[in-house]
C-alpha cells in the first residue's frame, strides 16, 4: 500500500505544479502576458489531496468505508497514470530523435508535439479526477475541517508552489 500511496502522491503533484489554464489574448494594457500564472489556480483550494486526507484521516473521522474507497480510487489512477507515462515517455522519445538533427521537419514535430500535450492532458485530467472522486467521498463536515487544516500549515512545504492570492 505504501508504494501505492506513494505513486499517487507523486501524480498529483502534476496537479498543483503543471498551469492547468493560462489566460491569452489581448488585455487592457496591450497585449497579455502568456505563461503560467503566480500560484496554483484558486479552484485548487477546493479540493483535497490523497496525502492532506491520510494525515488528518482521524482527525476528520474518516470512516473506513471513505478510506476505501479513496484507496480504491488512487489505486485506479495509479494504474491510468502508469499508462499515461509509458505511452508519454514513448512519444517523447519519439519527439527528441525528431529534433536531433539539425535541420527538422516542422509540420512532423508539431505533429508528434500534439501527441505528447494531449497525453499530457490526459494526466492532468486523470489527477484531477482522483482529487473531485476524493472531494466526493467526504463530507461538508470533514471538507471543513480539512480546509483549516489545510490553512494552519504551510502550503505545498519547502519547494512547493505559493499559496494562492487570499
């Protein structure tokens, strides 16, 4: 189970490091700046990650049914990211001897460049999941306590990405 738990923290770390929207097109001031934003966006704060809930599983009371089934659901993403990086690490490979000559094919590496964004959304998307099935398994008493839990101590530890703007 540790080795389980483990691989899913690691995968939900896509979550909070990777800008899963920037904001493009034009501002008030000209044209906008496009990269990723200052911190992770705020609908972030709204979910909770495998290793917050296994911290504070008795202090929110955590019923043994909830934590099987949030074991039940990490392992599921452990099995569809381990998919995912074997399929994205293939592509990248397939992308880097694209690129190794001196002069490349353009319309072949923005061709295979999609390939790798979209499995790359796809492990964003399946990161994201694992945290809305485990948002749903808990109740708005527990979501509570886990939001000032989650408040009392340093967001995302030494390393981590910034809090979000309050």
């Amino acid at each position: 189970m540790r080795s389980v738990s483990r691989a899913a923290l690691v995968a939900v770390v896509f979550v909070w490091v990777a800008p899963l929207s920037a904001q493009m097109g034009p501002g008030p001031g000209g044209p906008a700046v496009v990269g990723p934003p200052g911190g992770p966006p705020p609908f972030l704060m709204r979910v909770f990650t495998p290793k917050l809930v296994m911290e504070h599983q008795q202090e929110i009371a955590l019923t043994s049914a909830q934590s099987d089934a949030i074991k039940k659901a990490m392992n599921a993403a452990q099995q569809q990211l381990l998919d995912f990086q074997w399929r994205l690490d293939g592509e990248s490979e397939a992308l880097d001897k694209l690129l190794a000559s001196d002069h490349v094919d353009e319309t072949m590496v923005l061709a295979k460049l999609d390939q790798v964004m979209t499995i790359e959304q796809q492990v964003k998307k399946a990161n994201f999941a694992l945290l809305v099935r485990i948002k749903n398994q808990l109740t708005s008493e527990q979501q509570a306590k886990l939001k000032t839990l989650r408040s009392s101590r340093p967001f995302g530890g030494p390393g981590g990405p910034p809090p979000p703007p309050e």
